[in-house]
C-alpha cells in the first residue's frame, strides 16, 4: 500500500513537471519582452502618466498621447509597450524627437545614447492611434468594448487586465512599475455624452462646437490595466461615507435610466466599507475617493472606477456562486471588485504568475464580509460551498516573467487556502491584524507571492512555506490517511510533496470532541479512549483537505 502510493505520487510530480516543461517551452522572445524586466524596463521608474486620448466611436479607433515623466537613472535605450494594430506616431521630448524602432509589440526609444551615472527627471510624449482590440469576452478576453444602451446610445469603455494596457495605449506594460505619483486622463467625446475615469473629476471643458475634454486626476500609483475611459449616456449621484480616515467621497455613475434602480442596491457599498475597513484596514485610495461605473460587461476592479455591469440583482447576476444561499444577500461584484482596492489595486503581484495575491485574498473577502453580517458559520458555509468549482487542473502560480496566469483556481482555491491558514492561526484577532498589516505594511507597492508567505510566517510565528507550496505551486490536495484500531489512531498526510507538515483539527470520539493533531508524511500513532472510538474519524471541513480511511497498514 505504502510502495503503491509514493509510486503514484513520484508520478503525478514527474508528469506535472513534463507539463511545466512544455508550457514553457510554448513561449518566445516576445514573451519574455511582455513579462520580464529586460534591460529595456532597467534604470528608468515611471513617475506619472498623462494621457489624452480621442475614441471615434463610429470606426472604434483610438488616437491621443501619453505624456510619461520617469526617472531616468542611466537608462540608454528603453522598452515602450503598444500592442499590434496600435502604432506609434511620434515620440518627443519638447522640440526633440527621439528615434525608435518597432519589434513586434515593443518599440525600443533611444533615449540617452550617452550614459550618465546621473539621476534625471525627463518626459517623453508618445503619440499614437489604431484600432484597438475589441473585447470578444469581457471582462475575461480583454480589449475595448463598443456597445450600446438600450435607448441606442453609445456606450464605450475596456477591460484589460493580463492582456495589458497596451493594447490601446504605449506604456511599460508591467505590473511592477506603476506611475509613483498617479495620473491624469483627458478623454474626447461627442458633447452629448459623459467620460468618466479613475480619480476625481477635475474639469469638462467645451473644445468645440461638438466635443467635450473631460479631465480626471488619480493621486495614487496605479496599475496600467486599471486606467480605464467610461462613455456614454451617465447620471451622477454621490454620498459620503465617515471611515477610519475621515470622509470618503462615494460617486456613482450610472445610465440615466438607472438612476433611481441603482440607489437601493448601492446601499452595499457603505456595508463593505464598513466590513473592509474591519478586516483589511483603511480604504486605501482616500485621496481618489471611491467610484461605481455601470458598465457594459460584468466588472472590473478599475482603481477608483469599479466597474459595475451586476444588473442591479443581488449575488453574481442573480446566482450564488458558492450554492449555500448566503451569497444572495449581498451584489456580489460590488463586494469582490472593492476587495480589489486593497488587494490588487493597494498591493499588486510584480508578475501576473503570482495573480492569487489579488484573486484569492480578494475571494476571501467575500467570505469575511459574510461573517461581518451573517456570522462566523455562515461565512464557514460559503468559502466551504465554493470549493466545487475547484478543478485542480495546473498550479495556482503560473510561469514566471512570461506575462502568464496560473490556474483559475487562484480565485476558490486561493480563498481556500487563507481560510485553511486562518484555522491553522486559530487566533482570528492575530488573522486579522495580519490582513491589515499586509494591506499597511505594503501599502501602494508591488510585491511577489514570496513576500506575502514569508510575511504571514513571520507574524503567525508559524513555518507556512510548505503549506503554500502544496497549494500553490502543486495540484494536490493533502490526503489525511488514517487507520483506526481498538486502542490507537495511525495517521499521515498523503498526496503531498517532501517534508510537507500541517496541523489539522479532527473529531475521533463519539462525543463529537475536537482533536489537534500534526501529520507529517510518516505514520504517527495516538492512543485513545476505547470506550469513546467512533468508527469513522472526521476532519474539520474547514481545512481544505481529503481523508481516506485504510484498512490495516502494511
């Protein structure tokens, strides 16, 4: 029995690591230059982006500028990303124009063909226009969407993330170098509509007979894929909400006929403000406000805009995901895009391969806003109801440096797995401090997934390295064997990787008594009450765990 199931583990890793081997083998220079921080992202620090762009909703193309301030810290040559059919027009400094050369979906800019140990402010404005990508599935296949309301209006925006921002507008194009200092974005519509974007508004001004610029202004660092034009035919409303740090500016934008439909079910907001700003710390982007765009796909977390296409219905387009009932008492896009703003949008993965920081954390939240209201069984109920979308099929963690996700189980599982860890604390004042050390200790960076598990050891004062290996750099899900005889329960985590430990929290006795123990991969034996064995040991559903029952161990 022992020699089978190792067997079978040895396989299952030698076939994963093939399966590795050949994904990586799938990708190419280009790649790499998408994904990586190549010589070309080296010794230049993007500081603030201004952006003006003019959509022509009638052939949906896209022409503008983007005016990049950077630290220039003896950079030569640099990687400025526009993805195919966009094209670069021009590229200049004032009166100066730098030369440049296209290389597939990267244009390499000459900026300082002498080399200087010199720390310089410059600017480059970058002038451009295409056709972008259209969306074929938004949010999930990105690009720009052209669509209509019902009342035939234009109603226009996008949705990005993994494809990236430049596939409409040149940019360095990597998670881990966001603007430091934010950002404005100058949009160009037909006067008859609204643009609105991340930030605040700070002007619309008439610049023609017909057109309008409407200008807003973000503070913060924010992710490329986040900066996101709204246009069409929108209403405004706005509260206040009185948070840890004061008064947060809430602004809703909405089809005009919405206007009224969207003030009852917008009353979630403040409630997950309230249940966030428990859990995760203060809402990280004061200085921006908060915003809800209605938008002509289901949601994005767009920093400061979230994006919001829920149909005013309660739980994911009238559906709860986790099949248990509770989450039909909440918009489910309003609660998972805001738990974005701290986890995503606050702190972002260097690399789209480490994605679960922003999906699992932020599947979590839906949990926690659950117990928030509902209690700690119901939120039990919830995370443990999501687990049968759970496929297991490639590691959570993808290939690095190559702009490419792991698995969608970065959502389920990902939320699995903190709720897993949360058990193991067993100390859910501690659990939350660290949530909100993670979002205050971190606040506005990019971080890699190793930063977040040596971070949350370190504050537990408990070794996770392993667990987060299993779960996130492997499809297995721990087995608990266990053998059960007159006197003793024989017990071992399976289906595990080397050296792989894990407490666990089970019922052994017909009183229903919990029990802690500690598997490792060997057989360990305790001894219990003969007269209070139950025939069958039960595992705390909590953890994210299997259990099979053996026999007799050979």
């Amino acid at each position: 029995m022992m020699i089978k199931n190792y067997t079978l583990l040895f396989i299952s890793h030698f076939l994963l690591n093939i399966v590795n081997a050949q994904q990586l083998n799938q990708y190419n220079k280009m790649d790499s230059l998408r994904g990586s921080i190549g010589e070309g992202r080296k010794k230049w620090d993007v500081l603030y982006y201004n952006l003006t762009i003019h959509p022509d909703i009638s052939s949906k193309t896209v022409s503008g500028n983007n005016l990049i301030t950077f630290m220039d810290s003896g950079v030569s040559r640099i990687q400025i990303d526009l993805q195919d059919p966009m094209m670069i027009d021009s590229i200049k400094e004032k009166d100066n124009f730098y030369t440049y050369q296209k290389e597939g979906n990267v244009y390499w800019v000459d900026i300082n063909p002498k080399k200087t140990d010199t720390i310089l402010i410059k600017k480059i404005n970058i002038y451009f226009h295409g056709t972008p990508k259209i969306a074929s599935n938004p949010p999930w296949d990105g690009g720009w969407i052209w669509k209509t309301d019902k009342n035939n209006n234009p109603w226009v925006t996008v949705a990005c993330q993994g494809l990236g921002a430049s596939c409409w507008y040149p940019c360095k194009d990597i998670q881990s170098d966001e603007p430091d200092y934010g950002a404005t974005i100058q949009i160009i519509v037909p006067n008859d509509l609204v643009a609105v974007s991340n930030g605040r508004l700070i002007s619309s001004t008439p610049i023609s007979k017909n057109k309008m610029l409407y200008k807003w202004e973000v503070k913060s660092p924010i992710n490329n894929y986040n900066i996101v034009p709204y246009i069409g035919k929108y209403s405004h409303f706005s509260e206040s909400y009185k948070g840890l740090n004061g008064p947060l500016t809430l602004d809703y934008w909405v089809l005009e006929d919405n206007i009224e439909k969207a003030k009852e079910p917008f009353k979630d907001v403040k409630k997950m403000l309230t249940a966030f700003e428990y859990w995760f710390g203060p809402y990280p982007f004061y200085e921006d406000g908060y915003k809800l765009v209605e938008a002509p796909h289901l949601g994005m977390e767009h920093q400061s805009a979230i994006a919001y296409g829920n149909k005013y219905l309660k739980g994911y387009l009238g559906k709860d995901l986790s099949g248990t009932g509770w989450g039909l008492n909440w918009d489910f896009i309003i609660i998972h895009e805001s738990g974005h703003e701290w986890f995503g949008n606050n702190i972002t993965a260097n690399d789209i391969a480490d994605m679960w920081i922003h999906e699992g954390f932020t599947n979590y939240s839906e949990t926690l806003f659950t117990e928030f209201y509902y209690g700690k069984n119901a939120a039990n109920e919830y995370n443990i109801g999501l687990r049968k979308t759970i496929n297991n099929d490639l590691p959570i963690i993808g290939p690095m440096e190559v702009n490419k996700e792991g698995s969608g189980d970065m959502y389920n599982k990902g939320g699995n797995l903190i709720h897993t860890i949360r058990q193991i604390i067993n100390d859910d004042k501690l659990f939350r401090k660290i949530l909100q050390g993670i979002n205050k200790d971190f606040y506005h960076q990019s971080v890699t997934s190793k930063q977040i598990e040596v971070y949350i050891s370190k504050e537990s004062k408990y070794d996770f390295s392993k667990i987060f290996d299993q779960y996130l750099r492997t499809i297995n899900i721990p087995v608990l064997e266990y053998c059960i005889t007159n006197t003793s329960l024989k017990y071992r985590w399976n289906n595990t990787i080397d050296s792989f430990e894990m407490p666990v929290k089970i019922l052994t006795e017909e009183n229903k008594k919990a029990t802690w123990i500690i598997p490792n991969n060997k057989w360990q034996t305790i001894s219990l009450d003969k007269n209070k064995i139950s025939n069958q040991l039960i595992v705390d559903k909590n953890f994210y765990v299997l259990s099979k029952k053996i026999k007799a161990i050979n």
